[in-house]
C-alpha cells in the first residue's frame, strides 16, 4: 500500500514521514507528554471518525485509536511535525469515507497545512469553520458529493497554495470576495459542479494563477479581460458552460499557455490573431461554439500543437496551408462548419496525425490528396458529407482503425489491407437543372417519350411485384433461414445490393466487405460478402458449410443475429443483423461518443460480453471458442448494447485441419500460452475478455497495464488510476462497486497461468 500512497504527497509529507521513522525515539517523547494541542487535535480526529459510516470505521481507520503506545502521528494518513502536531491529514488513496464533515473541528488544528479528502463519499456542506485553518496550503475535497455554495470562510485561507472542488455539486455564484486573500493561489481547480453566474472579475487578482479549471459548471456572461493578469497561466478551462460574447483579445498574454479549451459554450465572432501568441500552446479545444470567420494563418505558430478542435463552428474560407507546420499534431477536428476548397497535400507534413476529422462541412471540393497516405500514425480518418471527388488513393495505411468517406462523389476501390471500419456511400446525385426554355416541338417530344417510359416503367413494376411474389411463395419468408434456397437469395440480394456496388460497403476487412441493404420489408441488414477467390476453393466450401449450420444454431441477444446466407459458385455471403452504433473500438476512440456509454453502460457491455461467452462455451453443443475476442469484433446498437460478432467465419474456416490450433486473433488481445502450446481452449476467450473488460474501463487498450502485470516488480494498482478519464468518477454506490469488480475479474482474466484464471463461469462471477 505505501507504494500508491507515497506519490499522491507532497515533499514536505513524505519528510514528515521520514522523520517520524527515522526519530522515533522523538515521536515517543512527544507521546509520553502530551500536550493540549495534542489531544485536541486527537479528540477531533476521533469525533469525526465516529460520525463516519460503520465500514469507515472498522476498517478504513481501523488505525485511529487512541492507546498508551500510539499518537495520531502514527495514525493511517496523518503527519505531524517534530513537535507532534498535526501538519497533514491525507486519505485520498483510502476508498471510501462516507459521511459529512460537520463533526470535524478544523479550529484544532493550528498547524494543518495539507488536507486531501478526494475520492471519498463525502456529503453534505462544506463546514463554516473550515477557515479556521490559517496555515493551509493545500486542500483538495474533490470527487465528493459536498453541496450547497462555497462558504465565504475560506477567504481566510491566506496561505492557500492549491485549491481543488471539482465534481461535486456545489452550486450558487463564485463569490469574488473569495479572491482578496488569495494572493499565493497557484492552482483553482471547480469543475463538474453547479455554479452558476458570472465569471468573476476579481479572479483576475490570483496573478500567480498557473492552473484555472471552471469547466462543466452553468456559468454564463462573457470571459472577463481580467484574465490576461495570469501572465504564467499553463492551463485554462472553462469549457461546458454556457459562455457567450468574443473570445478577448488580452488572452494573448498567455504566453506560458499550454492548455484552452472553451469549447461547448455559446462564443462568437471570429478567431483573433493574437492567438498566434501562445507558442507554447499543446491543446487548443474551441469546439461546439459560434465562432465565425476563417482559421487564421498565424496558427502556424503553434509549433508545440497536439490537439486543435475546431469542430460544430460557423468557421468559413479554405483550410489553410500554414497547418503543416504541426509537426507535433495527433489530433485535427475541423467537422460541421463551413469550410471550403480543397484539403492541402501539405497535411503530409503533420507526420504525428491519429485523428483527421474534416467531415460534413459540406464545402469541401477537389481529391483526396495522395500525400494523405504518408499519415502512417493515422488511426481515424473522416472526409464524409463534403463534395470531394476523384479517386481513392490506394496507399495503405496499416494503423487506420475507422475511414469514413461517405457522402462525397469518390470513386474507386478501398485498400483491402485496412484493419478497421470503412464506410464507402456516395453522395446522392445532383437533380437536374430546369430548362428555362425550350421549343415547344422539343416540349411535345419530350412528355411523349416520358408517357412511353412511363408505361413501361409500370409494367415492369407490376410484372417485378407479381415476380417477387412469386418468389416469396415457393421460397418462404427472407428472414427464415430454413425456408429459401441459397441461389435465390443470392438473385435477391444482387437486385438490392446492385452487384454489391460500392456505395452500399460499410466496412472491409481481411476475409471480405461488409455491405448495408435495405430488404424489400423494409428490414435493413448487413451483409458480410466473402472474397471471391475463397468461394472458389472447394475446401474453404465445405468449412462454409459446416459454419453456416453452427451459426444457425446460436441464439443469444449478445450475439450477433445470423438472418440468411448464399452459397453458390459467384460468391458466399451472410447476412446479419445491422447494429446502428458501429464497432465498440470505433466508439472508445471518439472522445465526443465515449462519454455516451457511462459507468453503467459499460458494466452492461461487460455483463454482455460475458454472457455472450458463457451461452458459446457452455451451451453449445459442440462448444464455440471464439477466438479472436476484441473491441473491433463487439458491436453496438442503437441502445449502447454489446453484441459480439464474427465468432466464427475467420476463426473456424478449416475445422478438420491443423488450422484449428494456428495463431490467430488479433494483436494485443490473444492469451500469450497461445504461442507456444497452440491448443485452444476457452482460456483463449477468458484472457481476450479480460483485455476487452479493462478496455472498455480505462478508454484505451491496457497494453501499458498488462507489461506492468506480467513483469516482475508489481505495484499497486488503485481503480482511479485506472478508470476513463473523460469520464467523471462513478458516485452511486452500486456503480462503484460494479466497476470495481468487473475491473478486478478483468485482471484475473489476464493471469499468465491459465490455471489461475476464473475457472467457473464469466457470466455467474
């Protein structure tokens, strides 16, 4: 445990612990004589932790109890001075305290200067008296559920240095008188609370403010001049309010800036040039505003950039060429304005890009450049609903999780070495121009030829329905599996899909295209087309076969639903169920969809999964060993529900040959004995699971996490360290408890002795 205390304190606790290890024989002096202070500072301790909840005192502070042998110097989180008083009250790490701090009498306590309560269940208002502390220099209750306003007390805290409130749900204005005091305040930290109000001017007063952080309150007004006085300002949020008027232009004198977001505000006017200013800036974030205008020129400046939003603006002109200036940028987000012209070749330059997203500014003209394939870091790429043509360029880019290109007049064949989703719908065509005027000979003419059209067009309509009907009698209903021959469905599908014309492909992968149809019921299905060259292999056939009849066996609703399949010489393909939400990987790598699945959701995608995976390994006969169990093969509905997908038609291809024991998955997700005793198992699966589960918990795959596990010199891991960070930190007490168990049998699912992993059922733990 010390390992995971020790880095959340500051130097002057960790040399109060010292000393008290190092000069025990003092601390022993100290306890022998106690002083009044002493057992004030004791007794308030021991007040309050009899307030607390009955686990918080059995266990949590089991320690603070007074004995002949023991002082609260000795006490879990506290260190005192050489004289045996208390300076530091620290249990951030310890989860959870629950109760309120009205028991607590900050007034004993002369010497405090550091008090971290973060991460606990803390209710209640924050206590008048807390101004009492007059040596303060640090006190941080965040990630609590403290309500009510701020209480004007702490104006007293003179010698405040940090000082942290965020999520919790404060509400009220931000009394300026706060600030006349706080002139040594270095860090303001109160988002994800209710405040409401203005920004106060006063706040321009902290001039030694680095770190400010008001986002995701309910403040309104404009952004006040005063903030230009944080000439050493590295961090400025104030982003999820409801903020209105220009962005000023005495911000220029950020020039330490490392970090703006205003985004999700309600901004205006246009971008000023003096941003140009913040050449330290890495993470510009101005997103979900009005802000109008072109992008400047003068951005080329930011040479440090790591991060430009832009998005959901009314932001106009052409996207300038200085951007390739960036050679530190990951992240572009220009969608949803109104930009136009072509998209540079000079992006190239920004080898560093993962995430390029230029989509539905419905103005961008001209091709995709080539030089676009020269992005090998480039995981996402969006041009959708632009009026872009051309040809798609062929490079391939291996680390392209998700390209969306749809909506535009692109043609051409998508590389088939991509890895992730691709959706390929061409933009609907132009309407024809009227005539505004024409000969009346031409006229006549031309209502003639369309009433021939016409007739014929009704009759091939009414003899197609008369055709179709037919077919639907001898062959049954579309949806049943059991009830159509497959050369049919194929004659039906051809019709719908046009020859699986490339409009209609959402996605490609290695073993084929994934095409969306809409059946003449009006159902819409996606529709998995294997290559041709497998079709023809008489091999691959009979696996088909043998697939096609496992596959209509299972029944699960967290798995992917197997609606039809075609089977003939031209091609094989199946058809699924469509899941409106696109692949869990895509999901967890947009910033702007993950905060959609929530602490709950993602326990129920994990609760899902599970279940998926019990029904396959323990209720089928024969059992199913997935193989290949990860985010890009868990889709989403329209409900954020898991389904898991493609259990079979990759992983199951020849059944009868050594190919059942090759090594196959996907990178970072197949259990390690895979390499060397090649026999499959549903252990495969149970170490897959465990990867998806921490995934979906943290936002990003554990890769660093699992290196940590599997070498020798362990640490402790505590679940904040561990949880999304774009999401807030679960309050309810059975979410808490939830992602604390699914993130601790996700560990025990990654073990590296098989035999140590959940033996009994995923669903059931």
């Amino acid at each position: 445990m010390a390992s995971s205390f020790l880095p959340s304190l500051d130097l002057e606790t960790v040399v109060c612990m010292i000393l008290l290890v190092w000069g025990s024989s003092s601390v022993s002096v100290v306890v022998a004589l106690p002083s009044l202070s002493f057992q004030q500072e004791a007794q308030s301790l021991l007040n309050w932790k009899a307030s607390l909840s009955e686990d918080s005192q059995s266990y949590l502070l089991l320690s603070w109890n007074i004995t002949t042998h023991s002082s609260p110097c000795e006490w879990r989180g506290i260190c005192c001075n050489e004289a045996g008083s208390i300076t530091n009250i620290s249990l951030a790490n310890y989860y959870y305290l629950e109760g309120t701090l009205d028991r607590l009498n900050f007034s004993s306590f002369p010497n405090l200067v550091h008090l971290d309560l973060r991460s606990q269940i803390l209710k209640g208002n924050i206590p008048e008296n807390i101004g009492a502390l007059s040596k303060l220099v640090y006190l941080d209750l965040s990630y609590n559920q403290f309500d009510g306003t701020l209480p004007l007390s702490l104006a007293n805290l003179t010698q405040i240095s940090q000082f942290r409130m965020s999520r919790n749900l404060l509400t009220g204005e931000i009394d300026p008188k706060l600030f006349g005091n706080w002139s040594k305040l270095t860090h303001l930290d109160l988002p994800y609370n209710q405040f409401t109000g203005n920004i106060p001017c006063e706040v321009g007063m902290l001039t030694n403010l680095n770190y400010l952080d008001l986002s995701r309150n309910n403040l309104s007004g404009s952004i006040p001049n005063q903030l230009a006085n944080f000439s050493a300002l590295q961090h400025l949020d104030l982003s999820g309010n409801k903020l209105s008027g220009s962005i000023p232009n005495q911000l220029a004198n950020f020039s330490a800036l490392q970090h703006l977001d205003l985004s999700r505000n309600k901004l205006s006017g246009s971008l000023p040039n003096q941003l140009a200013n913040f050449s330290a800036l890495q993470h510009l974030d101005l997103s979900r505003n009005k802000l109008s205008g072109s992008i400047p020129n003068q951005l080329a400046n930011f040479s440090a950039l790591q991060h430009l939003h832009l998005s959901r603006n009314k932001l106009s002109g052409s996207i300038p060429n200085q951007l390739a200036n960036f050679s530190a940028l990951q992240h572009l987000h220009l969608s949803r304005n109104k930009l136009s012209g072509s998209i540079p070749n000079q992006l190239a330059n920004c080898s560093a890009l993962q995430y390029l997203d230029l989509s539905r500014n419905n103005y961008l003209t001209g091709g995709i450049p080539l030089q676009i394939g020269y992005l090998k870091a480039l995981k996402c790429l969006d041009f959708s609903h632009n009026k872009l043509s051309g040809t798609i360029p062929s490079h391939s880019l291996y680390n392209l999780l998700f390209m969306d290109l749809s909506y535009n007049d692109l043609e051409g064949l998508v590389p088939n070495d991509l890895v992730g989703t691709v959706l390929l719908v061409n933009a609907t065509s132009k309407e024809n121009e009227s005539f505004i005027s024409i000969k009346i000979s031409l006229f006549v003419s031309t209502l003639l030829i369309f009433a021939i059209v016409g007739v014929i067009f009704l009759f091939k309509h009414k003899a197609r329905n008369l055709q179709t009907e037919t077919r639907r009698a001898r062959n049954g209903d579309l949806f049943s599996i059991w009830n159509y021959d497959g050369k049919v469905a194929y004659e039906d599908i051809i019709q719908i899909t046009e020859d699986f014309d490339i409009k209609y492909c959402i996605g490609t992968g290695g073993y084929g295209s994934v095409c969306k149809a809409e059946l003449p019921g009006g159902h819409v299905v996606a529709l998995k087309k294997l290559h041709s060259f497998e079709s023809e292999d008489p091999i691959y056939a009979k696996s088909f076969r043998n697939e096609v009849q496992m596959l209509t066996h299972v029944r699960h609703r967290n798995i992917v639903k197997l609606h039809g399949f075609c089977f003939n010489k031209r091609c094989m393909f199946l058809v699924y169920e469509y899941m409106e939400r696109g692949s869990l990987a895509c999901l967890l790598g947009n910033d702007a969809e993950a905060v959609e699945l929530d602490w709950v959701k993602r326990v129920d995608a994990i609760k899902g999964i599970a279940q998926a995976l019990e029904y396959m390994h323990h209720h089928c006969n024969p059992a199913i060993v997935h193989r290949d169990v990860s985010t890009n093969n868990v889709l989403l509905n329209s409900k954020l529900q898991a389904i898991v997908s493609d259990f079979g038609t990759a992983r199951l291809l020849y059944p009868d040959s050594s190919n059942r024991t090759l090594l196959v998955g996907t990178y970072g997700y197949v259990a390690p004995e895979l390499a060397y005793t090649m026999e499959v198992t549903e252990k495969c699966d149970v170490y897959s699971f465990g990867v998806v589960a921490l995934e979906i918990i943290m936002g990003k795959h554990p890769r660093e996490l699992i290196s940590t596990l599997s070498s020798s010199t362990t640490k402790d891991i505590l679940l904040k360290d561990v949880l999304d960070p774009r999401l807030p930190p679960p309050l309810d007490e059975l979410v808490v408890r939830d992602v604390t168990f699914v993130t601790s049998l996700a560990l025990t699912c990654l073990h590296s002795n098989p035999r140590n992993q959940p033996c009994k059922r995923l669903s059931r733990n």
